[in-house]
C-alpha cells in the first residue's frame, strides 16, 4: 500500500485539492486508490452512493455538481456514462481520466480526444496486485499500453516454459514484487 500511495498519484498527476469520484464498489480494489490514497495525498473525495456509482446518469450528475476532475473507471462504465453525454457537456471539469480493469477501447478514447483536453491513463493490475501494477500515459498515443511499472512491481511476459519472450513474442503477464498479496 506503500508505494500505491506515494507512487500511483504522481504517475497519474494527482495532485493536492483534485476531486476524484469515487464511483468503484467498496469491493472493487480500485475503491482503495478512489478514497485512502486520495485522502491521504490531500484530494478532495466526492463518494458516490450505491445508487448512483451504477447509474451512469447520476454519475455525470455527481461529476457536474462536485467540479469532479479526475475519474478512475473501467472502460465498460465509461462507454455508458459517455453514452449519457453524448455532446460532453458534463465531463467538461474532468483533466485526468485513469482507465482500468479491462483494455480501454478506442472509441471512447477519441472521444475524450476530440471533446476535450483530458490526460487520459491506462491503468494495469490484478486484484492480487493491490490496486495497478502499471501506468501508462495514452493521451496521445494509438498504442494502449502497460508502460511504466510501478515502483515496488515487477511484470514479465513468459513463455510456455516460464522463460521471459523476446520482442513480439506471445506470452503471458506474470506480476512479482512488493505489490502482491500474499
């Protein structure tokens, strides 16, 4: 949890008196970065209810009348609140979308592209990870990488016989480090 709080929101540009949504399920490990992290690196913590972290309309509601500008979601929740904003007039405050739990997909990243000035991060890790074990900055990339591991993690990408693969070899993610519970 450590290095989650010291590292993840300076890798994401976090910073003192932002507002983050807390929109995650307290059961969801993001919930963590959304409160305890943010709460201890001075952010401002708008939590939603749990009437309102499913409905993507009281989403951007919360979003408009809180001045919320960071937003941690997974992309599948993006696409529904975007859905809702089709003309982006309540997502305006948002500086820093951080993507997570599943690959963000282009159309919404354009989207954001085209609507706004946002920095848009994608964010990697397994729930055993605490939180991410990687950001990447992809605002202005066609590439949806993992990119920069964070400090305390380690990921490998393995072969077959647990042997680490060459450039454009297949392989699996394997995560190691102070990151993972045990």
């Amino acid at each position: 949890l450590y290095e989650a709080i010291t590292v993840i929101p300076d890798a994401c540009g976090l910073k003192e008196h932002d507002c983050i949504l807390a929109s995650s399920s307290v059961a969801f490990d993001p919930f963590i970065l959304e409160t305890i992290i943010a709460i201890c690196r001075g952010l401002t913590v708008v939590l939603a209810n749990d009437s309102e972290y499913n409905n993507p309309r009281q989403i951007l509601r919360c979003i408009s009348e809180y001045n919320v500008n960071i937003f941690q979601t997974v992309p599948s929740k993006l696409k529904m609140v975007i859905s809702c904003d089709s003309d982006y007039k309540k997502l305006t405050s948002i500086e820093r979308y951080l993507l997570g739990g599943e690959p963000p997909s282009k159309k919404e990243v354009d989207f954001i592209r085209e609507h706004s000035n946002a920095s848009i991060y994608n964010l990697y890790g397994l729930v055993e990870d605490t939180i991410w074990s990687s950001v990447a900055d992809i605002t202005n990339s066609d590439i949806y990488d993992i990119n920069s591991v964070i400090i305390g993690h380690e990921i490998y990408l393995l072969d077959d016989n647990l042997n680490e693969t060459r450039v454009n070899e297949i392989g699996e993610i394997y995560l190691g480090g102070n990151g993972l519970c045990i």
